[in-house]
C-alpha cells in the first residue's frame, strides 16, 4: 500500500485548493471524494462571487481547480472514508470494502451535505421524488404540482424557481403536512456538516462542525481541517479557498 504524505478527505473547493498548496511544497498528495468533486458548487450554473470569474458555472470552476491541481502532481481517487485510524507513522483511512489509504497527515475537508426531513415529513413524502436542487431536478416536474420544505431564504429561491416549471408549488415549513397531489418534494431546511466519521477523532461543537481556529488545525496532531465543516463565522466558496490555503500550507510545516 502506497503512504502518502497528505490524504486529503473531501474534493470540493477547500480539498482541492489543500491539494494544490500541499504539493507545491513537495509533499506526495491524495484526494478521496466519495461522490463527485466541487460538492454543492456543482449544482450553480452560475457564480458571481468568485474573483477574477463573471458568471463560471460550478462545474467550470471545479474542472479548472482539479485540472489544475493534477496538473501539479496531486492524485485523486473515489472512495468514501467510513473511519480514520491512528497507526505507527501516521493515520490511516479505512473506506467501503475495508479499502485503506496511508497518510502522515489527513486534511479533512468533506463540506456539508442538505439536513433531511424529519421522520415525520418523510414518512407523510411516502414514494414521492425527494430532490435537494430545484435547478437541477425541476424540469423533471414540468406542469406537475410540486412542495418546496423550508422557511429561509434558499426555500423562497427554490419556490420562486419552481413556479416557472411546476404546475402549483406548494411552499411549506418543517414538519408541516405535504400536500397530498404534490408528485415530489423539495428539501430546503439548512444543511449539516459530513463529520458522521469524526466523532472521537477530533473535537466537534454542538452542531457536528469540526473545532478550529484560523489555523485549521483541530485538536489531534496532524489532522487539519478545511472548508465548511470547520468552525466559522462565514462559508463561502472564498473563505473555503483560504481554508484550503492555509491547510495545506500547516501541513507542509508540520511534516517538516
């Protein structure tokens, strides 16, 4: 089994940017994704708010971060970590199947992942379609009634989406009865970070989130932590990139 100086967990914005610093400092380097890269980012089709880009689409601003990245020598693997291990030189990540990759230092940066309905709105959903991304999913429910679930402002821009497409859309709150001739829901009540794996690794706050200054290290040795499952007053696609930065660049120091 190959031992990489830098497993990074998470190939969204703040995995990919580790990456990027972590191997131009020399180090041998891997990314695990266990879906797709760019995480949520993928779902926009155009993003406003990225310096020096008017208008990248998710999808174009992920393609050109990863080509830029393998470019410089980064690896890049599918796998979704189920478990972190410490062993004798390192850590080491144990996926599906009892797939194991080796590290001496482990970034995590695996983002957040969309909350999901209660037990009690899930069971009132039944077979309906359950779909996270209107602008994704909403041209499959042309002419058909259809529930948006939440109260913030992503449910009102998911509603005033669907309203172009659905036949009737339905806007309702947490825990709220679903229509009964709505064909699919809608979820937009917040998300959750993807720590599932951590508890006991490192510490997490209340909310699951991964404990950590503006450092990015947690309180482990050689795990840091990047992107939207840190500790942080802002998360943006901005503040994740410096997360990445500043992971990759802590790792380089304490690998010496």
């Amino acid at each position: 089994m190959k031992k990489y100086d830098v497993i990074i967990v998470g190939a969204g914005i703040a995995g990919m940017t580790a990456a990027i610093y972590a191997v131009r400092g020399g180090k041998e380097v891997l990314v695990l994704e266990s879906r797709v890269e760019g995480g949520q980012i993928i779902n926009t089709t155009s993003i406003e708010n990225w310096p020096g880009e008017l208008g990248i689409s998710g999808v174009g601003l992920t393609r050109k971060i990863k080509e830029q990245a393998e470019e410089l020598g980064a690896e890049f693997d599918y796998a979704e970590v189920k478990k972190i291990e410490k062993n004798a030189n390192g850590w080491t990540m144990i996926g599906e199947d009892d797939e194991k990759f080796e590290a001496s230092v482990v970034i995590l940066a695996m983002g957040t992942e969309p909350r999901k309905l209660s037990k009690k709105q899930a069971a009132d959903a039944g077979e309906r379609a359950i779909s996270y991304c209107a602008t994704c999913d909403g041209a499959l429910y042309k002419n058909r009634p259809v529930v948006v679930v939440g109260s913030g402002n992503t449910a009102k821009h998911e509603t005033a989406y669907l309203k172009n497409i659905a036949s009737k859309v339905y806007h309702i709150h947490h825990d709220d009865p679903i229509p009964k001739d709505a064909v699919a829901v809608f979820v937009a009540i917040g998300r959750v970070p993807s720590t599932n794996f951590c508890d006991g690794l490192v510490e997490l706050d209340e909310n699951g989130y991964i404990i950590a200054g503006e450092d990015c290290r947690t309180s482990e040795e050689g795990i840091f932590v990047s992107g939207d499952c840190r500790t942080k007053n802002l998360r943006q696609l901005v503040t994740a990139a410096a997360d990445g930065a500043i992971a990759g660049t802590e790792a380089i120091k304490y690998l010496g």
